[in-house]
C-alpha cells in the first residue's frame, strides 16, 4: 500500500509544487488516481479542517490547503471516469441576493470539496428561485446559503418557499450559515441545517449524503 503521508502534509501545509510532484510520483508508480485523490489529497483538506474549526489555524491556511489540493485534482480529473472524482453528491451554493460577501461561502465551497462533493457554486447575489433552478438542473441534494448582512439574510426563506413551490423541498437538504445566521433563524423560516464555520458544514454535508 502507498504511503501518502507525505502527500497528505504537503496539501496541508499548501505546498503547490511539492503536491504535483507526489501525485505525478504516485501515478507513475501505478496508483490508481482514485487512491491518491481519497488517500492523499481529500484526507489533507480533512485535517486542515479540523483545525480551522479548533482554531489552531485560520482563513489563509485553509485557502493555501485548498489551491494545494485543487493542483493535485487537476492531474487526477483527466484520468477519472467522470463521477469518479466527487461521487459523494452534488450540493449548490451561493450567497444569497443582495449580498456580494464570498470569503465564507468560498470557504464552506472548498470543505465540500475536501469530502469529495461536487459543488455548483453560483457566486453571489443568487436570488431564491436561482438556488432552485439550479438545484434542480444539477440534481443538486443540498442546497447552502450563505449571508453576511442582516438586510439579506430573509432570502434564505425565500430559498425555503421556492423548493416547496417547485415540488423539491422533500429531496433537498437546505444548509444556511453566515454571520447573522443562527439556530432559532434556521428553524424559524424551516431550513435543515444551520453550522457556524465551513469545517462543521461539510461535516454536516457528508453525514447526510450518507444517510
Ligand atoms: Co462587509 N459587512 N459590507 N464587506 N464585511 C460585514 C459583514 C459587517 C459585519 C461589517 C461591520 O459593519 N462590522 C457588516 C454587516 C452588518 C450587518 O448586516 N449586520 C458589513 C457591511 C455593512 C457591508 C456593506 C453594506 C458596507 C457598505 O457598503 N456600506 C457592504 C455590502 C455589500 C454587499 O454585500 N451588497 C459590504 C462590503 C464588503 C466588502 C465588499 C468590502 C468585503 C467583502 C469581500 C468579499 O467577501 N469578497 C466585506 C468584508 C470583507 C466584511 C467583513 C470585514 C469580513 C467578512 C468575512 O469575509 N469574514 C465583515 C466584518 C466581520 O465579519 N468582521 C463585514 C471572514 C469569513 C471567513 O467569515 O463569511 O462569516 P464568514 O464565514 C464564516 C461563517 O459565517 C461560516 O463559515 C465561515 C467560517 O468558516 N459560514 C457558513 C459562512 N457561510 C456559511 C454557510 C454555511 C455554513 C457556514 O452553510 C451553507
């Protein structure tokens, strides 16, 4: 069995070119790239996880881990079979309508990655009956939102009616999160899931893909 220790710390610690050269090594020693994908890189982003959300490190730590881990996705991607390389599911996220934040959302984005979800990110100022369509189009299981001003947030419910008005609210996890956003809001206007940080909401994320 290869050993991706190495592979794993790098992706951790961001280092660009040290994770192409341990991914090219992999290959050409024969692994198969699924191997490296969920035994070197994801496993990296998963540890960078955990720390982000205990505090130990912070944003730019996670955003060097993630532009390390895309660099080894971007070898193995032509070589797998198409699902291959986010087989866990497919979730949607944007910022909500009115809001131009996407540091977070961003952050909330490459921790589903780092489990392996693919994600469909439609940027920001995403209206409710975008996050639908969209979900819809890309029989997307999870829909996240994201919203960092109080003047916003309310799009979040909106997300909630339109799925129930387009028949889909049954088959969609809907996750909510930003600064403003709690609890008692996520269970006021009915959405599924509310996480305070991107680590907890990919965690969240996976344990229902699961399901
Ligand atoms: Co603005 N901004 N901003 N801003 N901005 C805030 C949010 C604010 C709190 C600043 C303040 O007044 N103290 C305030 C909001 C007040 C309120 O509504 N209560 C504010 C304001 C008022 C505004 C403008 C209206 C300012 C103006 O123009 N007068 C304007 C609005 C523009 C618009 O959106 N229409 C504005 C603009 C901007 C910039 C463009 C300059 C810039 C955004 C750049 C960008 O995102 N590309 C900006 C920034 C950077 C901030 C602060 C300083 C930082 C936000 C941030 O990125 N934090 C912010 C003040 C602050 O928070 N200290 C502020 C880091 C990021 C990692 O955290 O996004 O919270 P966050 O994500 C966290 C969690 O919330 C969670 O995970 C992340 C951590 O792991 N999370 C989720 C996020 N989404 C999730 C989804 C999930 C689960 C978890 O599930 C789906």
């Amino acid at each position: 069995m290869a050993d991706f220790s190495e592979l794993i710390k790098m992706v951790e610690t961001g280092k660009v070119k040290m994770v192409k050269e341990l991914v090219n090594a992999a290959l050409a020693d024969g692994v198969e790239p699924k191997v490296i994908l969920d035994e070197g890189l994801l496993p990296g982003m998963s540890n960078i996880g955990e720390k982000f959300k205990n505090n130990e490190v912070y944003v730019p730590e996670v955003l060097i881990a993630a532009r390390a881990m895309n660099a080894g996705v971007t070898i193995l991607k032509p070589l797998m079979a198409s699902g291959e390389i986010a087989d866990a599911g497919t979730a949607v996220i944007g910022t909500v309508k009115g809001d131009l934040h996407d540091i977070g959302k961003n952050l909330v984005k490459m921790m589903l990655e780092g489990k392996g979800i693919n994600v469909v990110d439609l940027g920001v100022d995403v209206s409710a009956e975008k996050f639908v369509e969209e979900a819809i189009a890309n029989n997307a299981q999870i829909i996240c939102c994201s919203a960092l001003l109080t003047t916003t947030m309310n799009e979040m419910e909106n997300v909630v009616k339109v799925a129930t008005e387009k028949g889909i609210r049954e088959n969609v996890f809907i996750m909510v999160g930003g600064a403003p956003i709690t609890q008692e809001y996520c269970d006021k206007i009915g959405a599924d899931c509310y996480t305070t940080d991107a680590a907890s909401a990919s965690d969240a994320a996976i344990e229902y893909l699961k399901k």
